[in-house]
C-alpha cells in the first residue's frame, strides 16, 4: 500500500470505456513518520470520494482492482481509503481532526 496526499484531479474525455465516469485524483506519496511528501505522483481511481488535501491509502498493481467497484477499471491505482490518523513507534505522527487546513500539503 501506498500513502499520499491528494493534490489534484485529471479530467479526460477521452477514455477506454472501463473508466467513463471514474473520478482521477493525483496522489503525492508521503513520508509515513514526518509526512513531508516525496517527488512523485501517481494517478489514482477514487474508490471513496477523497478530494484534495486528503490523506489516503492507495492500492497498486493487481491489488488495486480487488474491490466490488475498481475490478472493472483499467488501473494500476485505487484510492482505497482516507486516513484518520497514523501511529508510529507509540507515537501519534497524523491526526486528521487536528489539520489546520484542508489542504495542508501547500505549506
């Protein structure tokens, strides 16, 4: 699995059929223990109406088209959840209730 931050969407209107009407969101992989993000992006079929700013956990490869949902998309990507919070090494390094922003990666 894979955690990122959302920060942005892609609109196609031309696509294979398995993604018309499947909303993209551009996932930021991040640190787990400081959350500063990595120089990457991936692109990523949301499967639970994350926006941008969220935290999520993602899922690839095969992995990623093992829900009722994303089995029928053509991904290597699927947004599985929005995280509430990480515990490390007894230590609490996210909490979602306690973001400031919404979109607290723009720091």
């Amino acid at each position: 699995m894979l955690v990122g931050r959302v920060t942005g969407s892609v609109v196609s209107t031309n696509k294979v059929e398995a993604l018309r009407g499947v909303k993209l969101l551009i996932v930021q992989p991040v640190e787990l223990d400081t959350l500063r993000t990595k120089e990457d992006y991936v692109v990523c079929v949301d499967d639970v109406g994350a926006g941008e700013g969220d935290l999520v956990f993602c899922a690839y490869g095969s992995s990623a088209r093992q829900s009722d949902t994303s089995q029928k998309h053509a991904s290597d990507y699927t947004v599985y959840g929005i995280v509430d919070s990480i515990n490390m090494r007894g230590l609490r390094t996210y909490d979602k209730a306690k973001e400031k922003t919404v979109c607290s990666w723009q720091k």
